[in-house]
C-alpha cells in the first residue's frame, strides 16, 4: 500500500476509534430502542420478526427487525456488546468503504482525502450514524449498503456483480425507506461512466424498484397517508396536527420547502431540520460561534465544489446530485437531517474531488494564497465540527442515562410495561446495566463546549 | 473512485498544508483519545467526576440520582455540595432538587425513598415558593401532608 493511503486510512482509523468509543460509553436507548428489543426477546424465530409488522405500519423495515432479534439471540445476555459490536462494526465498514472511494495515491490525494475526512466525520447528517441507534442504527447501515452498491459500478462488470449489487438493493430496501438510494447511486454511477452492474444488472433492479413503489404506495397507501411527523418551518418547530391545519395534506408549499430546506441543509448547514436555526439566532442576537462554524464550514466548501465544477467536465459529481436530489425529494413529508445522511457522505467524497481539482490546478501565487486561507478555514471547521462529535455522544449518553431513571416508572404511567416476568427481568437488567456505566454530567464541561461543539437545535 | 493520477509535483506544498494541517488537529485529539483509553486513562471528552446524592439531584443527573440510591446513598441526609453547585455547601437531595428548580426531580426523589414529614414539606414548600418555580410548588403540593400548612411565616430557606 503507497505511504499516502497508508497514511489516510491511520488517521481515519483514529477518527472511527475515538467514535466507536464514544459509541460504547453510551448505553442503549429507551426511546425507539427498548420496545424493539422487547419484542425481540418475544418473538419466536428470526422469521417471524421479520415479518412481525409487514402491512401493519406506514414503514417497511423488516431487515432491521430481524437484526435485532438475531444479535438479541446471539448475545447469550450480553445485549450491549452485541448491539454495540454491529454498530462499530458498520461504523468502521462506512469509514472503510468513503475511503475506498477515494483512491489516495500521492500525498496531494491524501491531502485532498484528510480534508473530506473531517467534512465525512463533521457534517451534522453524520451525528444520524452515531447519535441513536433503534437499537440498529438504520441510516448507518443503508449509507453501507449505498457505498458497497458504488463500489460494485466500478467492479469488472460480471454476473456475479449484478447479483450481489441486486442483493445489496433488497436488503436496503428492506432495512429503511432510504433504502432506493442503492438504486439511485446505481443508475447516477453508470450516467457518470462506471459500468460494473451490467445493463441486465440494472434493469432487474429497476424491477424490483417498481415492486417495491407498488408494495410501498398501493399496499401500504392507508398507512403512508397516514404518516405524520414534527417538522421545521422557517424559524418555527411545528408538530404533526399543525402541519395538517396550515398546509393539509397532500402537495403544499410545506413539501416544497422540505425539499428545498432538505437540499441546502446539505450544502449549507442550514437549516436543521427544517428550521432555520442561524437566522433565528441572529434574530435573537446571540449567533453562538457553532453556528459561523457549521454555516462557513459548509459554504465554503459547497463554493470549492461549485468551483472544481465549473472547471472540470468529470461527471463524478453526479452521483452526489442525485443522491442529494432523490434524498430530498424523500424528505417531502418532513425534514429530517438523518435522512440526508447518505447525501452527506456523497458530499464529502465530492469534497474530495473538488479540493483535489483545486489543489492540482497551477495558480499564481495570489490566487494559491486565497484558495489555501479558504482551504484553512474550511478545514478549521470541519476538524472543530469532527472533534465536536464525541461531545455529542458525551450530551447523547447524559440524556439516554436518564432516560433510563425513569424506567419502569414512565412505562407503567405509558401503560407499556411489560405483563411477563421474563420481559420486565429483561427491562430491569438493561436499565441497571445503562444506570451503572459512568456518564460524565454536563457540570463538569466547559461552558464554552456547547457553544462552540454541535448541540440540540430544537 | 476518484482521482486516479498523480500530482503531487504540480501542486504547492502551502495548499497541501492548508489542506492537511486542520484535519491533522482533529486526528491527533482523536489519537490522544485512543492513546488515553489504552494505557487507562479516561480521555479528556469523557472526564467527570463522582457526584454526592444532593449534587446529582441539583445537576438533573437523574441517572445518578437512581444509581446513587440502589447504591446505598440515603435520600433523606443531608450531602456536601461543591462550590459553584449551588449556594449551599450541604443540603438533601430534596433540598437541592428544589433549590435548583428541577420537578420531575423532586418526584424521582420521592419515588425512590425520600420521605417529607410536616415540617419538612412546609420547608421545601416556602423554599419552592421563593424560586418562584411554580412547578416545583405544584409538584410539592403533589406531596403535602394532610395536616400541612403553608403558611412562611418563620421558615428559613437553606440558601
């Protein structure tokens, strides 16, 4: 392996490690977490958790429900180590296979390679991998299986490619709606030149696209139409039943905002959620300095892209513009930074193709002086913005602690606390297992921390 | 895969610094962390410190608060506070749950052992009411005792 590769995958090895073990100083959820393992421990088989809600609700996730009950029977009791291995192990898959899109051959690719690094790592859909996890962390694994369906369009082209890209497309459509970006990233992969997935290859997956759209929206048409979720419009946080009454259902301007909110999210770091936080805090006159980060971090960067763009004809591009587009098109019903989180990683590889571009260009000294302080600030940026991920999960463990003080109490008051005393031993075993690991509280963390690291916007 | 030729000849070693150099900040934190864990010692990120029941019941750490009694602490005695907790440098929990203005506090105490006789309610009661938070005053209230009264008339507050 040339030195510069060598050099990269270290520092991402670094980078994943210092996460991962963020990741394990933080219990397992309550919140979308412990009713799944719940039913894990009831259901009887793999199977029948696989199809435990097909047709019974708005999503289609049974992949994810029967990791759940496999990593819950493999455990032999050790649920914590289970679920969190899987989540290292696909944290570890996502920064192995961004890097293998990279291809590091000189020290200006690895260069090149470090600065997406930290645009990978510090861009806010990221904290969508590691924040939560249900207790498999859905977003993280369809950003896997999109970036192995990549790395297959660049494969010799072959029948066992087309297969496996085929297989690679069900399981993601299977483990969360997001899921068809494996379809998307395959079909933008080949406009762009890569022909790994043979034209056959593709066109079944298109088939099982059509299967899927029909399973989705005509089988599953009550219950989709019946979806609702907060989302941000403008300066404000609206909840479900708002929504309805300002905007009512179907096409609105509220959908075309997501789409649109969802897409400069990516570019621009705002807004979040749907709401446009840095503006809202400039209206109350108090900008905290995360917010210059996150917004000059990622225009800066967008406007680097934009640049390498106007001067390069290479379609590479591509792929990242139609992840972007089909992510938010997705986001019409809600704006959710996690479900641009493919996108976000499509960024940072096209961060790399674009400070590569820019790096190699001949410049005179003026304009090589104002692209390398472009260059520091950026990066300055996106490496406080990477640094301010294990903060995050420090906030996240603090919260998920205390989620915990309350059980069974709050699930008694919920009325879902479990009738079995084999399911509420299981309940109390998780929650004295999360209470006993150290948390750090807040007290003791700088104050300048939360304002200068990511924090919880709403 | 991106970028398959070569180029390091042609590009400036001041753009590859400014590339470089500010992700190699966040590594080398992320490299202090990892080197912290291997050799046992917690990394900066995720040093605390152990907290008395009272502190843990003023700083809305109810995880400690639950771990601290399954533990032994007693929920009715009074604990040391550290300077800059709040302006007391020992109270009970329940003391600083409501000094430091935190309800749902005050009822995870009360449901894991800590116990107000009369006086003692009509205390905290007049200490709530001095915070002004009406939540905390409506959670006590959740609490009074049948012979309580509520008059402030000579109560003290701890702080």
């Amino acid at each position: 392996m040339p030195a510069p590769r060598l050099s990269v995958y270290a520092c991402a090895a670094l980078l994943a490690a210092s996460i991962a073990y963020g990741l394990l100083r933080m219990p397992l959820q309550v919140h979308d977490a412990l009713d799944e393992i719940m039913a894990a421990q009831r259901s009887p088989g793999v199977w029948a958790s696989f199809t435990s809600t097909l047709g019974e609700t708005a999503y289609v996730r049974p992949l994810r429900i029967a990791e759940t009950k496999i990593l819950f029977d493999v455990s032999g009791g050790h649920y914590f180590a289970a679920y969190k291995t899987f989540h290292i192990v696909l944290l570890v898959a996502a920064f192995a296979l961004f890097l293998g899109e990279l291809s590091v051959q000189t020290w200006t690719d690895a260069a090149a390679a470090l600065f997406a690094l930290t645009v990978f790592t510090g861009l806010h859909t990221f904290l969508g991998f590691v924040r939560e996890a249900f207790p498999v962390n859905h977003f993280l694994q369809v950003a896997v299986l999109v970036l192995i369906a990549v790395r297959l369009t660049r494969a010799r082209p072959r029948a066992a490619v087309g297969v496996t890209a085929n297989l690679v497309f069900v399981a993601a459509c299977l483990t969360l709606e997001s899921g068809i970006l494996v379809w998307v990233a395959a079909v933008a992969s080949r406009l762009a030149g890569r022909r790994g997935i043979s034209d056959r290859g593709l066109v079944v997956m298109t088939a099982l696209l059509a299967v899927y759209g029909v399973v989705r929206f005509v089988w599953l048409a009550p219950n989709v139409e019946a979806m609702a979720n907060a989302s941000g419009y403008f300066f404000e946080r609206l909840d479900a039943p708002q929504i309805q009454e300002r905007f009512g259902s179907g096409l609105s301007r509220f959908t075309v905002y997501n789409v649109l909110a969802s897409i400069a999210t990516v570019l621009f770091s705002e807004p979040r959620g749907g709401v446009f936080v840095f503006a809202r805090a400039w209206s109350m006159g108090d900008i905290p300095p995360r917010m210059w980060i996150n917004v000059a971090a990622s225009t800066l960067t967008t406007l680097l892209m934009l640049g390498a763009f106007l001067r390069s004809r290479d379609r590479q591009p591509l792929v990242f513009l139609a992840v972007l587009l089909a992510s938010a098109v997705a986001s019409f019903a809600y704006a959710k930074d996690e479900i641009m989180s493919v996108a976000g990683v499509f960024y940072a590889i096209s961060a790399y193709w674009a400070v590569r571009i820019l790096i190699m260009r001949p410049l005179r000294a003026p304009a090589a002086v104002a692209l390398a302080v472009v260059l520091v600030a950026a990066g300055a940026g996106w490496s406080i913005r990477a640094i301010g991920v294990n903060h995050v999960l420090r906030a996240q463990a603090f919260a998920v602690h205390n989620d915990w003080a309350v059980v069974p109490e709050a699930m008694e008051r919920r009325g879902t606390w479990p009738a079995d005393a084999s399911t509420r031993s299981l309940v109390v075993g998780l929650r004295d297992e999360s209470l006993a690991r150290p948390i750090v509280n807040p007290w003791f963390v700088p104050r300048w921390a939360d304002r200068v690291f990511e924090g919880d916007y709403y | 895969m991106i970028g398959q030729s070569g180029g390091s000849e042609r590009t400036r070693p001041t753009l590859l610094i400014a590339c470089a150099v500010p992700a190699l900040v966040a590594v080398a934190i992320s490299a202090f962390t990892v080197l912290s864990t291997a050799v046992g010692v917690l990394p900066s990120f995720w040093r605390g410190g152990p907290l008395t029941l009272s502190e843990a019941a003023a700083l809305r750490d109810q995880g400690e608060v639950v771990r601290l009694i399954a533990s032994g602490a007693d929920p009715n005695a009074m604990h040391p506070l550290r300077p800059g907790v709040l302006a007391a440098s020992s109270l009970t929990p329940l003391e600083a749950a409501v000094g430091a203005r935190r309800a749902e506090m005050v009822e995870l105490l009360m449901l894991h052992g800590a116990k107000v006789d009369e006086a003692g309610w009509r205390r905290l009661h007049c200490f709530a009411l001095g915070t002004g938070a009406a939540d905390v005053v409506a959670m006590l209230d959740r609490y009074r005792q049948a012979n309580a009264t509520s008059s402030c008339e000579g109560i003290s507050p701890p702080f």
